[in-house]
C-alpha cells in the first residue's frame, strides 16, 4: 500500500502515547523461558517483531496467556527448554536471532534459526565468533549468515572486550554467561543500550556493573518478574519531530522510555535549541510524559559516542537537520549499512528528494541544513520502517507531499503510526 503524506494546514495538537517498546517486551519474553516462576508483563507492544519472539519462545516450551496487550507467561527454566521439532523463523527481527544464540548456545537441545530474506542478509559472525571463543557450536552458510544451526553444549567463561557498540552483541554473550563454566567479563569501548543489564539484575542475575565492564556469574534460576512496558522511545521521536516541522505545534507523549542509554535524541535535539518538557517516573525502566513545542532548530555535530544512544532515530535526526540552520555533521553512522535495509544510502536518497544536499565522508554523514519547506515526490524505503517513517514526518515539511512506497512495513515497530498521526491532525490518503 503506497500512502501520500503532506504538510497540515493547522498545527499539530494533542495527547498520544506511543506503542510499547518492542525492543523491551522481546527482551521480556525470552527471559521469562530462563526461569519457572509466573511473569507478568503489561502493556506489552503487539507489533511484528514482538510477535515472532512470542513464537519462537512458545516453541522453546513457554507457555503463555495473553489478555488484550497483557502477557501473562510460565517458563519452563533453562534447563528444561524444549527442543523445537522445526525451524525457529526469527521473521524481520535482528533483536531476536541474535538473542538466541546466546540463549541457546548453552543449552542441551539443537535448534534451527531462521528470517526472511533481509533478516537472512544480515551480519551474524560477529555474535557467533565470541560464542565459539566460549566453546558453542554455531553453523552458519559460508557467509557468516543465517539460517543457522545451534547445539547447544557445554561453554566456559570469557573476557571480552566489545569491538564495536552493540547492545545485541553484548546481551548474546551475557545471556550466554549466565549458564557458563566460571566468571565472564565484558568490556565496552562506547556504552550501548543496558536493557538487559537491567532487566535481568531485576530478575535477579548475578551481574556486576563497574565503568565499561560488566561482570557475569552463573546462574542456575532466576525469578519472576512484574512489569509495566513504557512507550518506545524510537516511536516517540517520530512525533517529537513531526512537532519540530509543523510551525506551531504542541503536544504530550505519554508514557515515553526514558532509559538515557536510548535517549540521545533529547540530548541532541536540546543542543539544536528544541523545548522539551520532561516528567520522569522510576522503575526498573525509567518512563515519563514529554511535552513538545514547535522550533527552528540549529547545527550540530553528533560525535561517534552519542551514535549507540540514537542509532535508530538518525533517519529521522537527519530529516530535521536537513531543516536546521546550517550544516549538521552526524560521525560514526557506518552501523546503518547493515540494518533492515542499507539506511546510509536511504537517508541520502530522501535528503536529496527533499531538495537538500548530503554525502559521506568515511564514516561520517555531512547534511547541508537549510530553512523553509522541503520538496516533496515519491520515495521508496525499501520496506526499512524507519526509513518509512522518516519519510512520512518530512512530508509534514512538504507542501505538494510524498508518495511513500510500501508504506506499511511500519507495522514491523509501529503497526499505529498512522492512526496516531491522524490523531494529532496530520491527513493520510492512500495513493
């Protein structure tokens, strides 16, 4: 389905509260296979990814109840994981296959791992190399991609210094640790997302946080948990940019994850001169409402320290300098050429459709700033979701608008996107 998207003739308002974070509700549900007590997980999001994982776990021998967006689950411990009898399709989900093996690679059961053809594209050595350092058997084709075949054995402990900044990576091998010969070590070059860390400390694993190491004791059980899912942030800027564009906009996101090791987009768009109103709530994931207002915004300069904390909102960030006074530099971005699609390139097509000039450099993106309005056309993301969504929010700046190709994939992250975009005064039509 191709949606034509373009600039409102009134200023966005309204209240909305973005869909669950997927990346936690994963998370969630793959832990809950490594004890047998009850977990109860609100506000669960449903959307495709989630969803996969949900299966994939089912067939590991979780059991589930789910009751409305509220996932009750009874796991049957790690050691007595159920050895599935096909396949396990991972679907379009990075987050899950890479999870899995670390999950997996200790086990006492064979698994089979599987995606569709982009997830099958995707780089999986640099999980599978630090998991054989640790004694795992993982088969892969040639390429070092999936499908891939797990047998499960006995591993050792490791220390292992991260070579690039992957909250994926990191929690394979953690998940790995966790049922391992003697004490693992972590090391961070440049901090990545700690949902795991966090997560899993509140479920009660033995890991020891110090600077940019992580210390992994075994651990035989682990224990329920209850939890309320806060809203994606990766959704929530998406609205936090569609107020940015949309001269005189106001309003209120509800429920926002507020985990400052997936918030870089704040801090960057409060140095580009952004108003943002922020109420904070504790928990084992921190959340909170946010409160936007409509603002020119300058230059700036992203350092490769920042990338980790807002990798997946650079589409989006790239939008908004393209808008911003100036030329905006964003260093480090090499990691969006080996996402849902080659990001790097994407960006680069949009900017251009939108009559703004950007280019490479190494590993830097360059985008030349400018103010006013942004030309519109038609533009294939190539089924990426966040580049379909970036797309859909430069339309907000865009008086004859854009035909956005495919433009459901969203339902991958976002399966309301648009809904919620109507809610707040943005018109969709299909083209």
């Amino acid at each position: 389905m191709n949606l034509f998207i373009k600039k409102p003739k009134k200023p966005l308002k309204g209240r909305i509260r973005p869909v669950s974070d997927k990346s936690i509700t994963q998370r969630l549900i793959l832990f809950s296979l490594l004890t047998d007590d009850e977990c109860i997980f609100e506000k669960i999001s449903l959307a495709t990814d989630p969803l996969s994982t949900l299966e994939a776990a089912k067939k590991l021998g979780l059991n589930v109840r789910l009751e409305a967006d509220t996932l009750i689950t009874k796991g049957p411990g790690f050691y007595n994981l159920q050895e599935p009898n096909q396949p396990i399709c991972c679907g379009n989900s990075g987050t899950l296959m890479r999870f899995l093996m670390g999950l997996l690679a200790p086990s006492e059961i064979f698994t089979v791992l599987s995606g569709d053809d982009s997830l099958s594209e995707r780089p999986m050595e640099r999980i599978a190399k630090p998991l054989r350092m640790m004694g795992a058997n993982i088969y892969q084709r040639v390429n070092g991609k999936a499908p891939m075949a797990i047998v499960g054995s006995q591993l050792k402990g490791i220390d292992y210094v991260l070579p690039i900044a992957s909250a994926q990576l990191k929690s394979a091998i953690i998940l790995a640790a966790l049922h391992s010969e003697g004490v693992s070590n972590i090391t961070e070059k440049i901090p990545s997302r700690d949902h795991t860390e966090r997560i899993l400390k509140a479920m009660g694993a033995k890991l020891t946080l110090n600077d940019a190491n992580i210390e992994v004791q075994p651990q035989e059980k682990l224990h329920g948990l209850q939890v309320r899912v806060g809203g994606d942030f990766s959704a929530a800027a998406f609205f936090i940019g569609a107020v940015l564009l949309v001269e005189g906009s106001e309003i209120i996101i509800e429920e926002v994850n507020l985990n400052p090791t997936r918030t870089g987009l704040l801090r960057v768009l409060k140095r580009m001169g952004a108003k943002l109103e922020i109420e904070e709530n504790a928990s084992v994931e921190p959340f909170g409402d946010l409160m936007v207002k409509s603002q020119e915004l300058e230059k700036t300069e992203v350092s490769p320290l920042e990338i980790p904390s807002l990798i997946d909102e650079i589409p989006l960030l790239a939008v908004l300098a393209a808008a911003s006074k100036s030329e905006t530099i964003i260093k480090g971005v090499k990691e969006l050429k080996v996402k849902e699609s080659d990001r790097l390139e994407g960006i680069i097509k949009l900017l251009s459709l939108l009559g703004r000039h950007s280019f490479t450099d190494g590993d830097d993106l360059y985008i030349s700033g400018q103010e006013g309005v942004f030309n519109g056309g038609i533009y294939d993301p190539q089924k990426d979701h966040r580049l379909t969504m970036a797309a859909a929010i430069a339309a907000l700046n865009a008086p004859q608008g854009i035909i956005i190709k495919d433009a459901e994939c969203v339902k991958v992250s976002q399966p309301n996107f648009y809904s919620e975009l109507e809610k707040i005064g943005v018109l969709i039509e299909e083209a």
